[in-house]
C-alpha cells in the first residue's frame, strides 16, 4: 500500500505540483481549485497502466461487486460504487493532508455524479 501512495503522490507533484508550484504562495484558493480540476482528470478521463488502461472511476465500477469491504457510515446519496472508490481513495491518500483528501473527494465525487449522469443518458 505504501508504494502505491508513493507512486500517486510522485505523479501528484510531477504532473501538477511542479507546474502550479508559484501559486502555492501567490494564490492558494487557484492552487486547490486547480488541484480538484486535475483530480478529477486523473481520475475520470485518464486511463491508467495498472487498472487495464481504464480510468478509477470506470474500474472500481465495474470491480466493485468483487470487493467484500464495506463503508462504515452510509448515505442515501452515495451508490456503493461511489462509497467504496471514496473509501480506496482515503486509504490511498493516507499520509496527505486533510485539505488535499477534501479536494480529492470533492472532485472524485463530481466526476462520478458527471460519470453516472452519461451513463443514464
């Protein structure tokens, strides 16, 4: 587990971090909206080596009825798809801070609302 954070957080900071590096001190609110917009792309629309070259939003749903893991608060507004890719991306993102995981899960739970919103289309 602890080499797949590595690994996420090592694409993090080479693919956004070090191109959006100024606005860390210039202005914070861009560096964390911008942040959420690449979240979501990484997550959303970029297809990943390890998952099949699918995205992880397209994996854990079609993967999520072979995992046993339960989320340990439900809500009605959360499909269990949704719930367990929420749930894999705060064990992914263990050892970041609190306000990235916000961002993080905001924009994952965007793009799986968008996500789901074509798929009913």
């Amino acid at each position: 587990m602890n080499a797949t954070c590595e690994r996420f957080n090592r694409t993090l900071r080479e693919q956004f971090i070090e191109f959006n590096e100024l606005l860390l001190f210039e202005d914070l609110n861009l560096f964390n909206q911008r942040m959420a917009e690449y979240l979501v792309l990484y997550n959303s629309k970029r297809p990943h080596k390890s998952l099949e070259l699918m995205t992880p939003v397209d994996y854990i749903l079609r993967e999520s009825k072979n995992c046993n893991m339960w989320w340990t608060h439900t809500s009605p507004c959360l499909t269990a798809a949704k719930r367990l890719l929420c749930w894999c991306l705060v064990k992914q993102m263990a050892s970041c801070g609190w306000l990235m995981k916000i961002n993080v899960l905001r924009g994952f739970l965007l793009s799986a609302s968008q996500h789901q919103n074509t798929q009913t289309s």
